[in-house]
C-alpha cells in the first residue's frame, strides 16, 4: 500500500538525537534511514557537526539531526561541539535523549538529564543497546530517568539490530505536526557528496588510527573533478597538528594511508556508484583547532 502523500495528511518536521558520546546516535539514525548518512566508529566524539538524515514513514518525512555527543568540554573544538548539540536540540521540534543502556547513567549522561530543564521541547527517552543489557536494567533506567525527566514516552531499541525501531517511526509520524515536506521525497541527507565523502576518511581513520591522534586530526575535501571516462578524481587533506603524528597516519611505507585511503575510496564508490580515484594529502597544521576557517569548513560556530 502506498501512503497518501497529498498536503492535508503529511507530517514532518526535526527530531533532534541527543546524548553523550558513543550512546548510538549517528547509528540510529542510520537505521532509521535506512542508509549510512553519518559515519559511526567505537570511539567517543566521533560526530563533530550536525548532520541531517531524513526518513520517510508511511506519509511523515522525518528529518533526524545527528548531533556531536555532549562531554565535558577540554578543547575549542569540544565547546563548538557541544554548543552545537544543544543548538540542534533546542532548534528541533522534538528531542530524543539517547542513553546506552549498557553504560547506564553516569557521568555524561546524568549531566545531560540535569540539563534537560532548558530544553522546552518534547522529549522522548531512547534506550539504545538493548541487545546488550537484560529487561530488568531497562526497567531501571527506564525509572530513574523519567523520575528526574518529563519525558513523553519511553522507547527500548537497539540502533545495531534495528529492534524497537519501527515502534520509535510510528511515533514520531505521528507526533510531529501535519504539514508539506521539507525536503524532496528521495532526498535522505543533507550532507553535500563533498563533506560526506571527507567524513568517510576521517570514519577510516578513526579505525585505524589511535590514541589522541583521531582528535588532532580533520579531513577536508580539496578538489572533486568529473572526468571525461565517468570517473571522479577527488583530493582530500588530512590536517594533524603535529609534525610527529605524520609518520603514523603515513605508517611503514606508507601502508596505513594506503589502507585508510582503500577503505574510504571503496566506500565512496559504491556511493556515488561512480570508478573513483582518492588522494590523500597530509598536512601538518599546528593549530588547526584554532583556525575558524576549519571550523567554517566543518559548519561549526567558532566559539571565540
Ligand atoms: N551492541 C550495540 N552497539 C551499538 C548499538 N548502537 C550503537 N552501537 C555501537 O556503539 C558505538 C558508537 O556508535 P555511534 O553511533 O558512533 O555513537 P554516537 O552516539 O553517534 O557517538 P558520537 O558521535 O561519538 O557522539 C559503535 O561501535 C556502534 O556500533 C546498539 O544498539 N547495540
Ligand atoms: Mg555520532
């Protein structure tokens, strides 16, 4: 059955995925996609900017900002970050609160439920990782967090398995308000091929690379060329902030940039579905985390 799509009976409108790092968001949103529209990896503050992924469910187009985990924060970057996060939220008509059922409330999660208070807009609590904890944790939780909380709902889900995720469609085509799409009907993101493709290599380099140096690192799309054959040239900068870091993104030979540079090429491909060609250039740049035309390049306010 094909839903009716004519102006009287659509919804949309902006869900905002809030919680601290590495909680599952970028990976929710993926699945309530339905498509890879963030990168995701086992590291913490792995988002840096918000990024939009838009579903569509029955007549709802659903548009889920992802936004960088909220922290504690040391850097400018962090504060930028975590400015951002709590902008998204506060620009959305609905917020989900993510929290990793397997970590439980502590630490950055407990400081966000004290500041949800300045949030005005409807929460919903989001349980994620459910297929790593038992149904009594849930329960808890599920407790603690509404005594502290107004949240309008509770969802259980697990963002890797997809469990719970159509009961958490259902609501929210239902929650948000009627009205026109905001975006066309095949449109899942709203992330320019550009600074997709930068954030698959930053995605790689964060698997491969340890330590502090995914932090010390950005990557930038610098040049897209189609060429006359069908394929894509693209270059790309990855910016350190240390002349030592160079040798370890660069590996034995080189080995580990070819290896970072493969895995993103590859995934760019089947993407655009296009033969591409990736160049990797590393620059070293001291204080990049500085630089407001980083920051400029990521869509993040320098925070001054
Ligand atoms: N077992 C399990 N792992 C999950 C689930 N959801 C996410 N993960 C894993 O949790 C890790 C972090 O996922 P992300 O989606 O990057 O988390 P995030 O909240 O976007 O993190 P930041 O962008 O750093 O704030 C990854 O290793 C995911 O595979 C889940 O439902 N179950
Ligand atoms: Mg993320």
């Amino acid at each position: 059955m094909t839903a009716d799509l004519s102006p009287e009976t659509t919804h949309s409108g902006f869900v905002a995925l809030i919680g601290a790092p590495n909680a599952g968001k970028s990976t929710l949103i993926n699945q309530l996609v339905g498509s890879k529209v963030s990168i995701v990896t086992h590291k913490v503050q792995t988002t840096r900017a918000l990024v939009r992924g838009i579903a569509t469910h029955g007549a709802a187009q659903i548009v889920l900002v992802d936004t960088p985990g909220i922290f504690k924060p040391k850097r400018r970057l962090d504060t930028a970050m975590v400015t951002t996060a709590w902008g998204g939220a506060k620009d959305a008509d609905l917020v989900l609160v993510l929290i990793d059922a397997e970590r439980g409330i502590k630490g950055d999660a407990d400081a966000i439920l004290d500041k949800l208070a300045d949030v005005r807009q409807p929460k919903v609590l989001v349980l994620n990782k459910v297929d790593r904890v038992k149904p009594e944790t849930l329960l808890t939780l599920t407790k603690i967090a509404n005594e502290r909380v107004a949240f309008e709902r509770t969802f259980m889900v697990s963002a890797l398995t997809g469990s719970g995720c159509t009961d958490l469609l259902d609501y929210l085509g239902k929650a948000l308000p009627a009205g026109p799409w905001y975006y066309p009907e095949d449109q899942i993101s709203d992330l320019p091929m550009r600074q997709l493709a930068a954030e698959i290599t930053r995605e790689k380099l964060y698997l491969r690379l340890h330590q502090e140096l995914p932090y010390s690192s950005h990557v930038e799309t610098e040049k897209w060329e189609e060429k006359k054959d069908g394929s894509v040239r693209i270059e790309q900068v990855i910016y350190i902030e240390r002349d030592s870091q160079k040798k370890i993104v660069l590996g034995h030979k080189g080995e580990t940039i070819r290896a970072i540079g493969e895995a993103a090429r590859k995934e760019i491909a089947e993407i655009l579905e296009q033969k591409t060609h990736l160049f990797l250039f590393v620059k070293v740049r001291e204080n990049w985390g500085d630089d407001p035309e980083r920051y400029r390049q990521m869509g993040l306010d320098f925070p001054h």
